[in-house]
C-alpha cells in the first residue's frame, strides 16, 4: 500500500465494520434488548425541548432538566428502559431538536449513519496525516468507536469538530476555527484545552469571537437549571456507574486510591495538563499543542467514558512524526490505538483502569517529544478525509 494514499481494502473493511456496528446496535434495539440507550436519552431531551412554548428558549432547559419530566418521557418512548439522565448543556438539545421531529428509529437511523460517515472520515483523515494506510484498518477494530456507536454516542461527529478545528487553524483561518469550537458548548468538558491552545498561539480575535459566541449562547439558554440537575444528578447513586472505570484522572484515582482521591487528583490533573498544553502549543507547532489538548479533553474532564477515548486517535495521528521517536513513545502510542487496553477494562476491576493508563501514557510521550517549532507549510496539510 503506498503511503499517504488510503487502501480501498482497508476503507472497505472499516467501512463494512461500521455498517455491522451500526446494524447489530439497530437490530438489539428493535428486539428490545438493552443498546442504543444514550441515544434514546438525546431523543427524548430534543422532544422535551421541541414541546417547549415557541420562542421561548431560555425558558426551555428548566423543562428539560426535570429528572421526572425525562423519566416520563424516556418511558414514553420506549416503555420499560432503564432512565438515562440527559446530561448535555441547551445547546445540545436545540440541536438535536430537529432530529427528534423524525420518528424514533427514522431519527436512530440517520443519527447512526451520521456517526458512522463521520467515523469513515476520521480514519482518512488519519490515515492521510500519517502516511499510513493500516490506520483504516485500526479503526475498524478500535473498541471505543464501536462502543460509542453501539450506546448512540456522538463522539465521532465531535472529533470531526476538532479537525475541522485544526483544519481551518492550518490554512490561516482562525475566527473560522473559533466559530466550529463553540460547537463544543454542546460537550463543555472537551472545550478548555482548545480554548488554552488558541491562547498560547495568541489568536486574540479567535478568542474574542469565541468568548462573544460564550456568552451568547448562555445568554439564549439560561444555564441555571442546567447547573442545578447536574449537582442533583452528581450526588446520585449510579452516577457514574463505574467511577473506576472512567478514563481520566478522577478514574484513575478512584482506581488507585479509592473515591477519596478524586477530587484533589482531577484538580492537579487539569491543572497539569492544561499547563503542558500551554506549553507545547506556545513553543512549538500547531499540532505540538492539539495532539496533548486531545488529550487533556478526555484526562481532565470530570466524566469521561470508553468511548471518549476515540480522542487518541487524532491526538496521535495529529502529531508530527518526531514527536514518538523513544521506544517507550512509539509503544505508548502503537498500544493506545490497539483494541487491548480497552478490551482489558471489561476483563475485571483489576484492569478497569488500563485505558487512562494508556492514555496517560500517550500524553506523557507527547509531554517529552521533540517539538518543531514551525507552522505546516500549507502544501503538507492533508485534506480532511
């Protein structure tokens, strides 16, 4: 397979891996079998947010953020599911709104063909950017992709958000780029990093139009209610889950050190990472700063799942190919993409910890690589997808 050029067998497979995915995930769901339960949630908060009075917007997140108005809408619409609580910010559910206008499994449907195009195109992407055809084939095989499409997540639409993010700051276009990162409202933990790198690079209008972008957002939707059923949500049972199972820092400390632990351990943690960040992102490249900001996303945020882990994927295809040039960078980064880790979190609570590890292991490589200190000459940035 030539270099930098994508193998037709290998899109194909992950393309056939991705239509199976998604058509097993449909299939559970029309049997009634537990899948897809993410997804019913964003469902049920865009109908939610749709029975809104018209024009009444900042009115809509206090309908929406009712434990008992989701329950009764989620039971509603799929009798006898357990409760999923509808955790994303008012941004989100004008969104999906639309969506929610179609049935429900006409809405399923085309939400797991948009997940599922947006993932094809990571793996071009990344395929493309590494001079690396077998990256399509990884993807294939990548556990957090198929998590996140089997539980109707929307992570890959989001990574392409941050591509695009990378993209437009490559080719000179940085208000653009701040424009595509205020999407990230929608999933606020993943929005710091980004913000911190457009600081570092000093793009002051970037991050003028994103604060302006802020602040209208939370001046349409009031975030009030939304502040208020995530502190309810935070203090009950089940929520998350699995703490130790989370891949970030908090995660990790309840792993290692038990629920105590995590509060003083995600506060360093942020606080570390987004300084290396920093750093990176002013010393070096521009992808000296994204690869260790994709990274920091899902390290530092303060509910991170399997499936945010898909960020490995463009934190190690975005960085330059001197950045792993020790053994221990080279493997950090071959383990991270490889379906183990992940896999091993399911295989008992002696391993739930192994996907932070290697993420933690990855970001420590691209901490201690060699940084050029040099823009992409525009002729060497690949095409997204």
């Amino acid at each position: 397979m030539k270099a930098g050029k994508p193998s037709f067998t290998a899109l194909a497979v992950l393309l056939a891996a991705l239509a199976i995915t998604c058509a097993l995930a449909y299939a559970r769901f029309r049997s009634g079998q537990p899948a897809l339960r993410d997804f019913l949630s964003f469902y049920a908060g865009g109908r939610l947010f749709l029975e809104s009075p018209p024009f009444t917007w900042s009115a809509a997140p206090a309908r929406i953020y009712s434990a008992q108005a989701q329950r009764n809408m989620e039971s509603r619409l799929r009798p006898g599911a357990p409760y999923m609580p509808c955790l994303r910010p008012p941004l989100f559910w004008a969104m999906v709104a639309p969506l929610s206008r179609l049935s429900l499994e006409n809405a399923l449907m085309v939400w797991l063909a948009l997940n599922a195009a947006a993932a094809a195109a990571i793996g071009l992407w990344a395929a493309a950017r590494m001079g690396e055809p077998a990256m399509l084939l990884l993807l294939a095989l990548f556990v957090p992709l198929i998590v996140s499409l089997s539980v109707g997540q929307d992570t890959p639409l989001l990574v392409m958000v941050l591509l695009g993010f990378l993209a437009l700051l490559e080719r000179g276009r940085p208000i653009s780029a701040a424009i595509l990162l205020s999407l990230l409202w929608v999933k606020p933990q993943w929005l710091a990093p980004f913000a911190l790198l457009l600081l570092a690079r000093r793009e002051w209008r970037a991050l003028g139009v994103l604060a302006g972008l802020s602040a209208a957002i939370w001046a349409v939707f009031s975030p009030l209610p939304y502040l208020r059923f995530l502190n309810e949500v935070r203090h009950s049972p089940g929520v998350p889950a699995c703490l130790a199972c989370m891949p970030n820092v908090r995660g990790l400390a309840a792993w290692l050190g038990g629920v105590e632990a995590m509060g003083v351990a995600a506060a360093v943690g942020a606080g570390a990472a987004w300084a290396i960040v920093y750093v990176r992102a002013r010393r070096g490249s521009l992808s000296a700063g994204f690869a260790p900001a994709c990274l920091a996303a899902l390290l530092a945020g303060y509910y991170s799942h399997i499936y945010d882990c898909l960020l490995v994927v463009p934190a190690v295809a975005a960085a330059a190919p001197d950045e792993f040039q020790a053994r221990w960078q080279k493997v950090s980064a071959g383990v991270a993409l490889s379906p183990l880790p992940y896999l091993a979190s399911y295989w008992g609570p002696a391993l739930r910890g192994f996907p932070a590890l290697t993420a933690l292991a990855v970001f420590a490589a691209l901490a201690a690589g060699k940084s050029a200190a040099h823009r992409a000459p525009q002729s060497q940035v690949p095409p997204l997808g």
